[in-house]
C-alpha cells in the first residue's frame, strides 16, 4: 500500500517506519526542516530504541522516503495518518486552571491540505490523540475546502505507543482500534493490520477516540492512586511498594497495572489527555471531579517529594546535588513534562549552588529545554548545572543524589562504590538519598550509613 504519515515525532516516524518494514511504500512528512533534513541524511532526530536501525534499513531499500511537502504526501498515499502534535492548551476566561483544551490548530491544518491536493479517493486516519469528534470535524474542514468531488473516509486508528518502547508496541500491539462510521474503509485497514487479526477492535468513530483517551486517563487515576497512598504509607509505616504488590497479585487489577508510585506522570501524553479529557466533559456539562484530583495530585507530588528534601537536608546553599534521569521516563531522549525536570527546575530556584545531572539520553534535550527558560527565573539554569556523561562521574563529591526516573542502569549501582563516590572516601561526611523512583533496595543503603528516603517506604529508615 501507499502510506504517508503527516508529522514525523515520535508517533509518526515509529508508526511510518514500521509500515515500511512490513513492506509499504511510505513517506514521513513533517513541517520541520531540520528534522527532514537529517532524516534524508540517515540521522535519527529522537532517541527511540530499535528505531534508527528500522529506518536504516527501509531508507536504503526506498520504502521509506521523507518531505516537508504535504503536497507530495498527500498526493503519494491511498492512506494518509495524521501524526501532527495535539497539546494542552489553557482554555481563555476560565476560572479552572485545569481545563485545557487539545489544540487541534495542527489536525485541521492537515485536513485543508489533504482536501486541497487529495487527487484520488483516499482514507484519511487520524492517529494522534484527539478529542472525541474530532473525526467529524476533520470530515467537515475536508469538504469544505474541498473543490473536486473525490471520495474520503475519515477513520481513528489511535496510537498506543509507550516512548522507549514505542517499535515493541507496534510489533506486538495489545490492540489496534479501528473507528469509522461508514463501512467501505474496514477491509484496507484490516488488510494493513492483517498480522494481528485478533487483537482488532472495529468500532464508530467516537468511540475509537474516545476509549484511547479512556484509556490514558485511566493510566493515570491508577498513578495518581499509588501517589495518594504513598502519602498514607509515608504516614503509617505501611510500605507502597508491597501495598501495590498485594493490589497486582488480584486478578482483576493485574502484574502490569500502573500502581508505581513516584513522583507523578510526565510525557507529551498522560498531562495532556487527562487535561483534554477534563475538558471534554466540562463541555458536555457533565462532572468529572476525579479526573481533576488525579492532576493535583500529579501537580502536588513533585512538591511534596521537595518539603521531603528541604526536611531532610535542612540548608541547600551549602551542598551538592547530583539528580539522575532527566527524561519523562527511561530510554528516551524526551523531556516534555518530565517530572525529574521540574525537581531540578525547583532545586535551581532553592539556591542550589551546583547540581551534577546524568541522563542516557536526554543532555542534549534537557539543556535545549533550560534554555529555553532563558532568565525567566533571574538566573540561567544552565550555569548552575554541571553535565555528567556518566553515572559515576555525576555521583562522585557530592551531598545530596536524587533519583527521578526508572533505570535498570541506576538499580546496578552498588551501596557501597555509591557511598565511598559521593563522600570522596571521607566515611564521615553524610551522603542523602532521594528516591522519586523506587530503585535502591533501602535496608541495604541504610547499612551503608546513607540518609534515605524513598516514596512511600517510611519503615524501612528506621
Ligand atoms: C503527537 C501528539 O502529541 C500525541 O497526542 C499524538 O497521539 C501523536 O502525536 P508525538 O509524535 O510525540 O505525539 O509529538 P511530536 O514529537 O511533537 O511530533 C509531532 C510532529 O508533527 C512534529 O515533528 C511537528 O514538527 C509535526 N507537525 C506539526 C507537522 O508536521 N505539521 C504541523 O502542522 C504541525
Ligand atoms: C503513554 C501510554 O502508556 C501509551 O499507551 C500512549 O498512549 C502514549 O502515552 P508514555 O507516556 O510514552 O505512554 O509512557 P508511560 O510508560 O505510559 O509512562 C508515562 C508516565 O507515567 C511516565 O512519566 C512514568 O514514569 C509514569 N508512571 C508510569 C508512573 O509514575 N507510575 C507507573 O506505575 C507507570
């Protein structure tokens, strides 16, 4: 089949990738030139694992091809997926902060483009996240600036794709929805998925959209739960990690439910869909309180987790920090939102004097987002950090470690190198543990003499 895919982020170039590799013809369009341009010169401008070898091999076979044309886009495809950006955008006089609405600024860009060169009877599949309706309102923009009488059907096909793990996903979908409410595009859309006949889901349109942002909301009243009861835990002696382990074990719940506690949720995905799906539901007069709780309770846990450093630690001015994992989650190169981010952010404004960072993947993306904060503070981020390129480099001579992202690669880390690291062998300088990810197994950093705190594990520390 012919494939293109307009917007070439994360969604779109793993979802074009793939479609090459199952033997498509696909271009990846995207407004962003430098990013078209490195594409063409067999550079990968994200960090996502398994891809850039993807790429590299359909690129040189000619499957794949990249343009900042969305004529040519258009005009190449019989399906055509929309995989430009939906984010959160603060809904004017309101009085809820909470209720931002999804910017579909980038869709119905999309939609009068494909209605401007579409030449032959296509089928137009949005696959970012969007509000439900958007389909119909993707349907209108495209009749009306349509000026030929072709053909089109609007399907959702949303994407489920977890950044660092975004080719395992589409390689092995838990399941692919399929939303349209005219008939003629099922067969072609099960014929492209044809891999993974059970695992399709056809339904309407708005159901399609719907059940994907249904979905991430879920996601995330499910964190923000383990949140609230870490809290508890941090005041009862109960340990979250085990009070999650109990809840998993129930069938109905399940080994992979989202009850890690931490934190909070970051990404380009869980803070925007929650805030859209908050939305959708203020717009249809009906309530949805809990969806607002679930985002002050993301909001308030990075503070809750600094009033646990600043009780702690006592005195910032004097002391180093070193904050491991900078990107939203592990194995990406992506910030947005990134809960460990705003950690650091609030460090820096605490008077932090130095703070070493490490990071995989993300340097690069962590010091391009600081600055962007240019002197918005009165001071430049960037100065007060110091980048590491490795683990042990950024937890050597320093007070204070903090941990914010998930990383097998902070689990190897061993009590005792950690400790003599930190403290430059003086054994008795204190060394202070912030875990906002549970990594580090607490009996074990206590018998090293370390203070410790970690979410929601308040007995281990005595
Ligand atoms: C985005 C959405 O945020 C997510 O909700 C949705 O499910 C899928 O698309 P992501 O791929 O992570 O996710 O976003 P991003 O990496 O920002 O990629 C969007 C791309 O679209 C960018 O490269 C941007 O340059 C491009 N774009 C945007 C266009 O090509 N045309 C436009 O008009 C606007
Ligand atoms: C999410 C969806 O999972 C995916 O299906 C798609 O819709 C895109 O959005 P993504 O944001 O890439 O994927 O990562 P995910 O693994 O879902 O994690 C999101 C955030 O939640 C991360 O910041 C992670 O640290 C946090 N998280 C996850 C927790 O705090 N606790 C958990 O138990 C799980």
């Amino acid at each position: 089949m012919k494939i293109s895919t307009i917007g070439s982020g994360y969604v779109g170039l793993v979802t074009g990738a793939i479609f090459s590799e199952w033997g498509h013809e696909v271009i990846c369009a995207d407004v962003n030139e430098s990013k078209i341009e490195k594409l063409k010169q067999g550079e990968v401008p994200i960090f996502e694992p398994g891809l850039k070898e993807l790429i590299d091999r359909n690129r040189t076979s000619g499957r794949l091809k990249f343009t900042t044309d969305n004529k040519e886009a258009v005009e190449h495809a019989d399906i055509i997926f929309i995989c430009v950006g939906t984010p959160a955008e603060e809904r004017i006089k309101s009085h809820d902060q909470y209720l931002k609405r999804a910017n579909l600024t980038y869709v119905g860009k999309v939609a009068r483009d494909i209605a401007m060169y579409i030449d032959r009877p296509k089928i137009v599949v949005d696959k970012s996240t969007v509000p439900v309706k958007t389909g119909e309102h993707v349907e209108k923009t495209i009749k009306r600036y349509l000026s030929k009488d072709i053909p089109f059907w609007v399907v959702s096909n949303p994407e489920f794709l977890r950044e660092g793990q975004a080719v395992k996903d589409c390689l092995d979908p838990d399941r692919i929805v399929i939303g349209c409410n005219q008939q003629e595009p099922f067969k072609t859309m099960r014929e492209l998925y044809s891999r993974f006949p059970e695992r399709i889901i056809e339904t309407n349109i708005w159901s399609a959209e719907l059940g994907k942002l249904a979905a991430n909301g879920f996601l995330a009243i499910s964190i923000s739960y383990a949140n609230i009861l870490a809290r508890l835990c941090d005041k009862t002696g109960a340990d979250v990690g085990q009070v999650a382990k109990i809840m998993k074990a129930d069938r109905r719940i399940g080994p992979k439910a989202f009850l890690n506690a931490g934190i909070g949720y970051g990404g380009s995905c869980f803070p925007k869909d929650v805030a859209a799906l908050y939305n959708i539901f203020s717009e249809e007069g009906l309530d949805s309180q809990l969806l607002k709780e679930v985002m002050i309770v993301n909001d308030t846990q990075v503070e809750y987790f600094i009033e646990k450093i600043k009780e702690e630690v006592w005195t910032v001015g004097d002391k180093t920090f070193s904050v491991l994992g900078l990107a939203f989650k592990d194995d990406t190169d992506d910030v947005r939102e990134s809960r460990g981010l705003e950690v650091l952010k609030e460090l820096c404004r605490m008077g932090a004097p130095k703070i070493k960072v490490y990071d995989k993947h993300a340097l690069e993306t962590t010091r391009e987002e600081l600055e962007r904060m240019g002197m918005k503070d009165g001071f430049d981020y960037n100065e007060k950090l110091l980048y590491c390129d490795t683990v042990n480099e950024a937890c050597s001579d320093t007070d204070v470690l903090i941990v914010a992202s998930e990383s097998n690669e902070f689990k190897e880390i061993k009590p005792y190198h950690l400790r003599k690291a930190m403290t430059n062998g003086e054994m008795n300088r204190p060394s202070w543990i912030f875990e906002g990810r549970h990594t580090f197994n607490p009996t074990e950093m206590l018998k090293e003499g370390f203070i410790f705190y970690s979410i929601g594990r308040p007995f281990e520390r005595k």
